[in-house]
C-alpha cells in the first residue's frame, strides 16, 4: 500500500472515533463539551500533521472544498513560501491566495477543475503576504470523500520562480562563456595538458568543453570510438567544481529492469531477491557527474525513464513512491551516428534534444592527420618507458606512411600500433613492419566502412560516372600522381599504397619523365 494511502486510511478512523465520541458526548453537560472542543482541536493539529507527513518539504499542496471554494488544508511548505500562517489559509477562499492579475483566471480554471475532474500543468501566479508574486504550475485532481459526503480538490503547485531565476543566471553565464569561446581564450588551459594536439578544431572544442563545465545542463559527446570521449567527460567533471563522484556506466545491454534497478536503486524488499537497499548510480553521483557511455545503444524503454529524470530532477527508488531531488549532471556519450539514429527511429529524439543543450563532436584522427607525429612521438616515449626501453628513433617515413592510413580506430588504434612496434624493437631505427602489418591487416576490411562515414565514392562508382572512359596510360599516370601526392613525395609510401615494388614505380616515373622530356 502506497504512502498516501496509509495515512487517509489512518484518518478516516480517527474521523470514526471522533464521531463515536460526538455521539456520546451530545446532551451532556459543558465539561464534556469542553472535552469535545478539545479533542477536535486535537485532531485538526494531528490531521495537519498528517497532510504535511504525505507531501515533501518542497511541496505546495492545499486541499479544497470544492462546494465552498474554501481551504481544509494546507502543506508546510505552502506557509513558508507564502508567508500566511496556517489559520489565515485554512477555512479562508482559495482565491485569496492568488495574485489579482491572475484570480479571474483562477476563478476560470477552478471551473474548468470541477467539470473535468482536474488539470495538468497550468500556470498560475500566487500572492505572498507581503504582495511579492509567486510563478507556480499547477496540477489539480477532485475526489468524492465518502466520510464527510463532500467533493473535495486537491491542488499540488510547483513553484518554478526560483527555477526561472536559475534559468536566467545560467544563459547570462553561458552567453559569457560562449563569447569567451569566440575568442578562443582556454580559463584552464592546464585541464587540457595531456591531450596531444596541434588542430584549431580541437582547441575550439576545448573552448566548448569549458562552457559545458560551468552549466548543470547535460553534456552530449559524439564520435567514434578511440577519439577520447571519456577522457573530455572526465575533464567536464574535473572543471565542473562539482563536489559530488564521478561516476560512469556504460549503458550498452541494459534491459529495461536492469538499467531501473541500476540508474535510480532500490528499497528493501522491493522484488523478490531484493535483501537490502541498494544505491543507484544517481544516487552515488549525487552532487557530482553521471557518465552514461553507449547511450546510442539504450533500450526504448529506458530512454523514456532517463527523458524524465531529466525533465523533472526527481527520481524514485524501486518499491518507494516517494520522489527524490538530484542535482547530479548528466553526460553521454555515443559512437554511433546521431542522426542516423534518429532517423530510423530507434533514438527519441526529445531526449536527444534533451542532452544536446551542450553538444560536443570529436573529430577522427583522419581528420586531424596534423595530430598524428606529435601522437606518435608521446606513445614512443611513454611505451618505451613503460617497456623500460630507451626510446627507439622512428625512421622519417613513418609519419608519412601513417598520414596515408584512414585509422577506423582512431587514437587508441594508434597507441596499439606503437605498442606492438615497440615490443618488437631490438635497437637501432625502429621497423616499420609493424606498423605495415597492422595497416594491410585492417585497410582491406575497414577502408569501405571509412570511405561511407566520409561520404566517399567508391572507385567502382567514380567509374561509373565517367561518360568516356579514359586510356589505360592516362588512368596509370594519374593513379601515380595522386599516390605521389598522398605519400607527400616519399617513393616507397607511394608504391605500397598501388601494391608496387619500390623499384618499379621508380622505373615507371623514370619512363614517364623520358616521354615528357621527348615530348
């Protein structure tokens, strides 16, 4: 039996027991109608005890006579922020409590309540006692009280003021944030000092990251795997000022239970095998961040549940109808692409719209080939020293080699690549078999997937759209050319990437130099 449902039960008794007790004490003398005044007294202060015990602290919730128009009951919060004592409420014209731009309104709503049985997420305005203006959403239900035969509302206000403050401060912090961005100015730049870059793109993404930090909004990072989404997320937490965990879930394969059971926790007993309570991961990062990998991956379902913690900053536990405030901020994170995601319908696109108040996009190292030597040079040095080996001298066509390649898993395939170099390395320049190996081993079965996610055409689909085709010499000279121009010159790059011996590209620029010379 649910909370609410405990206590009308317990008031409807004491209801029971008074009346018992009217019907003795009638027609007797005054000192049991002194008794009677007492005991009644008594029972208001405990039925106001009550009605506070079902609402939380922050609730504004009154109970109304729906025939009267007047206020039974009010919660202690409605006190507080209004700023009326509880005999001023009670037994007083619910319209007193509205501002005088909004009582006609009021009055109109009211009406509207009383034919359909109540509203949703109206806006009102409320009067504090000292004339001050309350912004409030309403939601009202009306309900037939079977002890006193009467129709009764009640009405649970939200006050949104103060959330319409913090609204209007966080814009004015963004809009400085923002401007500072345009000015690719890093507050922090120390945040940034182990991620190995040269790419404006990247700097300017830093300068988003630190707009990110400072808001409560959730946080949206997109790209594909290896590009350091974690490690921004991590940074996001570590500018944030948070006091609260950095906690961090990958969400991939969660079914709907599961992710319940882990996202919001449970109470004792709240399904079978449920031997105690158990904390949530909003819960843990309670005050901190939430980071939610693989959300593109997230059942229906749950995307549903994490939509409405996000809207309303409250969740429950499992087996407890009691809602919970949270200020945790929120990240995700997704590989996969956004839009195509969206537009086969296996994304919301109201929670995409959700986490995207702050999107950040991480490039792919193939877009960013500038990164590549410096990446290179960090992951010799800190695998050398981790391998306890002096840091091997990397022959100059490596970099050139490694420009060439489109690597599907970005930095970290890198590193890998370094690693396994390294691990061979006896001395002297370091090999490039290694890195050769890994390139052949993964260019034939990922070059297609690379060449969709840049939009490219096939060479089979270029052809095709050639109305003449051309000679076989010309189409020799050209493939030449570009593999030249994509090895930045260096004769060997240019050969591996047409299958050819170093020696026989040689002889063919040699030939192609002749017929131009003769020419």
């Amino acid at each position: 039996m649910k909370d609410r449902d405990k206590i009308r039960v317990r008031i409807v008794r004491e209801l029971r027991r008074l009346r018992q007790l009217v019907a003795e004490l009638q027609g007797e003398n005054s000192k049991f109608n002194k008794r009677l005044q007492k005991l009644t007294s008594e029972y208001e202060k405990s039925l106001a005890q009550q009605f506070d015990v079902s609402y939380h602290a922050h609730d504004l919730a009154i109970l109304v006579d729906v025939k009267t128009k007047k206020a039974l009951q009010c919660s202690r919060a409605v006190v507080e922020v209004l700023g009326y004592s509880r005999e001023e409420i009670i037994g007083d014209s619910i319209f007193n409590l509205y501002h005088q731009d909004c009582i006609e309104d009021a009055e109109e709503m009211f009406r509207v309540i009383t034919k359909t049985g109540g509203v949703h997420d109206a806006g009102q305005s409320l009067r504090k006692r000292d004339g001050g203006k309350v912004e409030v959403t309403l939601n009202a239900t009306t309900f037939r009280d079977e002890i006193s035969k009467r129709t009764l509302a009640r009405f649970d206000w939200r006050d949104i003021s103060r959330l319409a403050e913090e609204v209007d401060d966080l814009r004015a912090e963004y809009r400085q944030l923002e401007a500072r961005a345009r000015a690719d100015e890093l507050v922090h730049p120390e945040a940034f000092a182990d991620i190995i870059t040269q790419d404006p793109a990247m700097h300017q993404l830093f300068c988003q990251v630190e707009a990110a930090a400072r808001t409560k909004d959730p946080v949206l990072i997109t790209g594909e795997t290896g590009v350091g989404k974690e490690r921004i997320a991590a940074i996001i937490h570590e500018l944030s000022g948070r006091s609260g965990r950095y906690i961090t879930e990958n969400v991939a394969g969660l079914d709907k239970t599961l992710f319940s059971d882990t996202f919001f926790g449970h109470a004792e007993g709240a399904y079978t095998g449920a031997s105690a309570t158990r904390q949530g991961l909003i819960e843990q990062a309670s005050g901190g961040t939430l980071f939610l990998d693989e959300i593109g991956d997230l059942e229906k379902e749950s995307q549903i549940k994490l939509l409405r913690f996000l809207q309303e900053g409250e969740y429950r536990h499992l087996g407890v109808d009691a809602p919970i405030k949270s200020d945790v901020k929120i990240i995700a994170a997704t590989n996969r692409a956004i839009e195509s995601l969206l537009g086969d319908g296996s994304f919301r696109s109201d929670l995409y719209h959700r986490l995207e108040t702050h999107h950040l996009h991480l490039p792919p190292l193939r877009e960013r080939k500038g990164d590549i030597r410096p990446l290179a040079l960090h992951f010799l040095e800190q695998v050398a020293k981790e391998q306890d080996k002096d840091a091997p001298t990397p022959p100059p066509e490596l970099f050139t080699l490694l420009g060439t390649y489109h690597f599907p898993g970005n930095i970290r395939e890198l590193e890998s690549m370094v690693k396994d170099a390294v691990s061979q390395h006896q001395g002297g320049v370091l090999s490039m078999d290694a890195f050769i190996r890994k390139i052949d081993e993964h260019t034939s079965v990922s070059s297609g997937d690379a060449a969709l996610r840049a939009g490219a055409f096939t060479f089979a689909e270029a052809l095709s759209l050639l109305d003449k085709l051309p000679a076989l010499k010309e189409m020799e000279e050209q493939l030449i050319a570009e593999s030249m121009k994509r090895a930045d010159g260096n004769q060997s790059v240019a050969a591996r990437l047409m299958g050819l011996k170093k020696s026989t590209l040689n002889n063919r620029l040699r030939r192609a130099q002749k017929s131009a010379s003769e020419a």
